[in-house]
C-alpha cells in the first residue's frame, strides 16, 4: 500500500521511524490500532501556511490557479480510494465519444450498446451543428465528383443506422431516412439564404448580389418573382458565384415555393419539392 503513494521515501528519518509508521518527503503514512491508515503532510516549523497573498499584485491566474492546485493535492491524497468509482473510471477509458446529431446519435448509441460499447455525446465538437451542412453553401457549383467524399460519407451513415448490406441500393435507404442528398443539401443552404435576402434579412452588400428581373415589356413572368442570372466564365470560377449559384436556382423554383410568407413554410416547401426531385416522386 505504501508504494502507491507515489512519493520517495526519507532516506535520513527511515532509522528513527517507528514500526507502524513510515515517513517520506511530503506525507507521514500511519498505521492505527484498527488497522487503518492516516496520512499527516509534514510542513517545516516555519511554515505559514500562507502560499500567495490574495490582495499581491499576481494576475488573478496565477491566484486561482494555486487555490485549484491546492485543492486537488488535498483531494488526491486524502480521499480513499472506492472499488466503484475505479471500475467506472476504467470503463470511461473504453468508451467512444462522438459529435452529438440530433436523431442520429441517439440510434448510433443504441446500436452501439448492444455490443457493451459505452457512448458519450461530445457537445462541443459543432456546437450541435450537423457537421454534414457546416459551411456546405461554399460548396455551391461544385461538381458531382468534387462531393463525392461527403456524399459516401452520409452513404456510411445510413448503412449504420439501418443495418443494410454494403452491397444494397443505397438510394432508397436514403430516402426512407428522409435525409436529402448532399447536393441537394447544399442547395438548400443557397436558396434559404436567397430567400433572406430578397425579405430583406441577409447582410446588405449580398442584395446587390441579387437582382430581380425586369423584362423590357409586359411579359406574364415580370410578377413571377425571377432574378437575373448573369453571364459568367463557368470554365473557371464563375459559375460556383453566389450571384450565378442564387438565381439560377432560384428560378428553377416552383411559384408556390418562391411566394413563401415566412422562412418556416419556405423551408417546408423547399425540402418537399427537393425531396421529390431528388428521388424522382
């Protein structure tokens, strides 16, 4: 039991110590009558037991980091050790953390749990974003083989969660799980922010980005809430613009879907028609 102290043994009191007790360098471990062990810390007659003054001119760091340095000393040598917490702190060295995705890690978990595989929520990784869709609207214009990674990616994802076979059709797996394909997921990123900006509620220097479209005479689609798609060199970068991108998709849009009273039946309607363009319904 001495050994786990971690602490070096006192070499010049060792011969005046008596048989029940054994002293080293910090601490004093004794044994007493009822077979138990106490521990006393040794400190110098001239001791003060005063580390830093709180009212010194230290950064207030340097202060609370020597009230926690004390306080975890005192904790780790006087609290005894308890076989249940030591079995729980063994099993949290075997768990898996993973990025918490609102109704997918909680199935990730499930199955997971079924092999005695612990599970824990790592909050912090995305802010609870879905790390799929984070910053995915810089990937507008892209081509199908520049996404592909993402795409296998979610293609992994949905084999895991539904127990399928690598070999199987992922694409109605897909759409059983409701999750939109990752270009479609992206488009979905640039027509909100369109929608913003023509209500009025995206930053102002991305409205002169977007211009509506105003025929030279009376046409029956100058009332149809259509922007002008400029003319860009799509042979470099000009086609992945987000003033090409916006409204161009924009006006692929059906009418009910652009004339949107508010940015939550927007996004219904968005998400339905993208759905069923995606898997041809």
């Amino acid at each position: 039991m001495v050994t786990l102290l971690e602490y070096t043994c006192c070499s010049c009191a060792c011969n005046s110590i008596k048989a029940h007790e054994r002293t080293f360098k910090k601490i004093a471990v004794k044994i007493t009558e009822d077979r138990n062990l106490t521990i006393e810390v040794y400190r110098k007659p001239t001791h003060t037991n005063q580390y830093l003054q709180f009212d010194s001119h230290h950064p207030l760091e340097h202060k609370l980091g020597v009230i926690k340095t004390l306080q975890h000393r005192a904790k780790k040598t006087s609290r005894k050790r308890d076989p249940s917490k030591e079995e729980e702190e063994k099993d949290k060295g075997h768990s898996v953390s993973i990025p918490y995705l609102s109704g997918v890690s909680e199935k990730l978990r499930r199955i997971l749990q079924k092999h005695d595989i612990p599970v824990q929520f790592n909050q912090a990784t995305l802010s609870d974003r879905d790390w799929l869709d984070y910053c995915n609207s810089l990937l507008s214009g892209c081509p199908n083989n520049s996404l592909r990674s993402l795409q296998l990616i979610q293609n992994a994802a949905a084999r895991v969660l539904t127990g399928i076979d690598k070999r199987d059709h992922i694409t109605p797996v897909l759409a059983s799980l409701h999750w939109l394909p990752v270009k479609f997921r992206i488009n979905v990123k640039t027509l909100l922010l369109t929608y913003k900006v023509l209500r009025g509620l995206a930053p102002s220097y991305l409205e002169e980005l977007v211009i509506p479209y105003q025929p030279n005479r009376p046409l029956r689609s100058q009332n149809a809430g259509l922007l002008v798609v400029p003319r860009v060199s799509r042979s470099r970068m000009g086609g992945r613009a987000f003033s090409y991108q916006a409204p161009l998709l924009w006006n692929q849009l059906p009418v009910q879907v652009r004339e949107a009273d508010s940015i939550a039946t927007f996004k219904i309607r968005l998400k339905t028609f993208l759905f069923e363009k995606a898997y041809c319904y």
